[in-house]
C-alpha cells in the first residue's frame, strides 16, 4: 500500500497543505517499513515520531482555529483526540507484536491512513474554506 499526498486532499490553506504532505508521507515511511519487514525497533521509532509530528500538526491546526473563531472547533479538536488515541493504540499492539505484523499495517491503514484522509476531505477542507470566507 502507498500512501500519498493528492489532489482530492488539498485544501488550499498553504500551512496545512505542507503539514499534511509531511504528515502522509511519515505514514508512508512506516507502512513501507512494515511492509518490508522492517525491524520492531525501527516501526516504533517511526510510529513515536508519527505522533510527535501529529501532535505538531494538529496544535498548529487548533490555533488557527482560534484565530479566526472557527465555530466548529471543539468538534474538530474532539476528532484530533480520537486520532491521538487511535496512534497510541496502536503503539501498544506494536510493542506487543513480536514486530510489525499485517494485522498491525491493517489497523495503521484502518485508524490512520483512512480516519486522516477522511478527516482532510471533510473538516479540513470545512475549515480552510471557512477561513477563505472569512478573510
């Protein structure tokens, strides 16, 4: 499975556009790594920095909520919250995991690949185009 950054994904917003071409292809790494077998040590270092950049992403994403009174932000900051929760399940499975098994690359395309492409085509493009209006 490759994951990547496309059109159906823009947004328009120039900040996150950028963070989210680097946040997909941080998860292509990882799904790449488990693919081809990569070690448990090195599927945990990229997961752990998956987080770390998700974590980046999405303060900088609720600050500009707040700067332009987004009137949907609790609901947004709510579903940033079920990802983080999502990502740190599924560092509990890979550090249980004897290493990145199929199970595990099913589950990341299931709660990250997916809920973040969705996530981008529904509230993300919902709040650049606020922002747009809103200038």
């Amino acid at each position: 499975m490759k994951v990547e950054f496309d059109n159906s994904l823009v947004t328009g917003n120039e900040m996150i556009d950028g963070q989210h071409k680097e946040l997909i292809a941080k998860i292509d790494k990882l799904v790449t790594c488990c693919q081809e077998g990569g070690e448990k040590m090195q599927a945990i270092k990229m997961l752990d920095y998956l987080a770390e950049y998700t974590d980046f992403h999405f303060s900088a994403e609720e600050k500009l909520q707040e700067e332009v009174s987004y009137p949907a932000i609790e609901g947004h900051k709510a579903k940033h919250e079920e990802f983080k929760k999502a990502v740190d399940e599924l560092h509990e499975m890979l550090v249980e995991e004897e290493g990145p098994t199929d199970a595990f690359v099913a589950a990341v395309e299931k709660n990250v690949v997916n809920w973040l492409f969705d996530h981008i085509k529904n509230m993300d493009q919902a709040l650049a185009a606020y922002i747009q209006e809103n200038k």
